[in-house]
C-alpha cells in the first residue's frame, strides 16, 4: 500500500479549519497533485437523544467522533486515490471536547488517541482570530469561553503529551511543509 501523507488541521471550533483545508488542498491541486480533503466527522454525529456535541457533550458521541474519524482516515488510506489528505480535524482535538468535559476517565481511549495521533505526519494547529465572532451554523459552539477553554486544553495536552504541530501562519508555509513531506516520502 501506498504511503499516504497525512496533515491534521487541528484548532477549537471557529478558527478557519474547514476554509483552509479547501484552500491547501486547491492550492496543491492547482498545480496537479491529487491532494484530498476529509471533512469533520461531527458535522455527521447521529441525531439520538443524548447523542450531542460541543458543551452538552456525552462520553458516547465523543467516542463516536474519534473512532468515527479513525475510521474515515483508515478508508481514504485503503482507498489510495489520494496523496496528501488533509482532515478536518485530527484525533487529538476532537479528543479535547471529551477532555473538557469528563476528564481523563477513560485510559483506553486516551492511549488510543495517543497511538492514533502518531500517524499523522504533520498537525497545523490554527490559532482563535481575535476580535471575530463564532458564526451560528446549527452545529458550531457559539460561546467564546467555551471555545477558548478548549483552545487553551489543546495547547496543554500537545505540549504535556510531547506532540509536535506547527502553528499556522500563512498557507505558504503549510504549503512548503507538506511539499517537503512530499519529496521524502
């Protein structure tokens, strides 16, 4: 099987993910390699009663996030129709709003997300845009706090976990980076 390059585009809610990884990958397009886009998997959480996202969370729907996105990842890798892939979102923030809310009560998922976010090849973490607002979209938290708390959680876990990311700057250099992985591998 082909080796596939995976890019996390990683950040809490509202911080541009979604737009960029279209922009990355049309930028790459635009000069003729197959780059992919795998979109958040929340966006698609089943709608059950106690099934939620964002603040009103359940240990049940995060669950069904992260494996959810494992899931994806493995199917576009097994697919190989596409080279890099760019996902909207990886395991590890997605692993955050379970964090926030429950804490580290389930060792299991923990490693798993740990293993898990070893196989990305790089992680572009996005940083909050001061002074912009959370845009309603029926899905996206719209409180600020709660957007920052899971903002400040991400950087602390990356860091106590030893996961290296780059922080966003411009496309450019994201672009740079995944060219680089590109030649290597």
């Amino acid at each position: 099987m082909k080796k596939m390059i995976k890019i996390g585009v990683i950040g809490t809610h509202g911080t541009r993910k979604t737009s960029l990884c279209y922009d990355f990958a049309g930028r790459l397009r635009s000069i003729g390699i197959n780059a992919g886009i795998m979109e958040e998997v929340a966006r698609n959480l089943p709608r059950f009663p106690g099934f939620d996202i964002n603040e009103g969370t359940t240990r049940e729907s995060q669950q069904w996030i992260i494996h959810s996105q494992i899931k994806k990842e493995l199917e576009y890798l097994a697919r190989g129709d596409v080279n890099p892939l760019f996902t909207d979102r990886a395991v590890i923030d997605n692993y955050m709003y379970y964090l926030y809310k429950f804490g580290n009560d389930n060792h299991a998922l923990d490693a798993l997300v740990n293993d898990w976010t070893k196989t990305y090849d790089l992680l572009v973490k996005l940083p909050i845009l001061e002074n912009k607002c959370l845009k309603t979209d029926s899905v996206r938290a719209t409180n600020p706090e709660f957007q920052i708390g899971i903002d400040r959680l991400l950087e602390k876990e990356l860091e106590i976990r030893g996961i290296p990311f780059h922080v966003y700057t411009t496309t450019e250099v994201v672009i740079e980076k995944v060219m680089l992985l590109m030649e290597k591998k």
